[in-house]
C-alpha cells in the first residue's frame, strides 16, 4: 500500500471497529522495518478476534511511511 491508498484504508475499507495491537517484534534494517504481533480486538461485523499479524514497512528519505505490506496468520484452508 502507498500513502493514498493508506488513509483511504483507514477511513472506509478497514474491517476492525476498535482493538489494541501487542508488539512482539520489530526489525530495522536501513529504511525497512518488520513488525510481528498479536492483535486483540472487535470487527465491524461484532466478532471479537484475537489475529497474530506481520507488517513490512519501507520508509522515504524523510522517514515517513513509502509503503506497508501485512499478513494476518488465519485459517486459510
């Protein structure tokens, strides 16, 4: 995702209604960063969850957010 696509995420597609994120890890290597972790929380639709994530960053020359990739761990089969 790229910054436009970011905050339009944010503000109309995201399917959590409100929750914590539990960091467990983060990597830096120059400007790219992984995060691994646990959240807990409640989605649009009433569900509570409890969702182990990944999320991979790359940051621009001032620092801010170029891009973001996440993986949820969920049953996929």
């Amino acid at each position: 995702m790229t910054g436009d696509e970011i905050r339009r995420f944010y503000r109309s597609q995201r399917i959590i209604e409100s929750g914590r994120h539990e960091i467990h890890t983060v990597l830096v290597n120059g400007k790219t960063s992984a995060v691994q972790g646990l959240f807990t929380g409640r989605l649009r639709d009433g569900r509570d969850v409890q969702i182990e994530f990944a999320d991979f960053f790359e940051f621009d020359a001032e620092g801010l957010i170029k891009m973001r990739t996440s993986y949820f761990f969920v049953a996929g089969v």
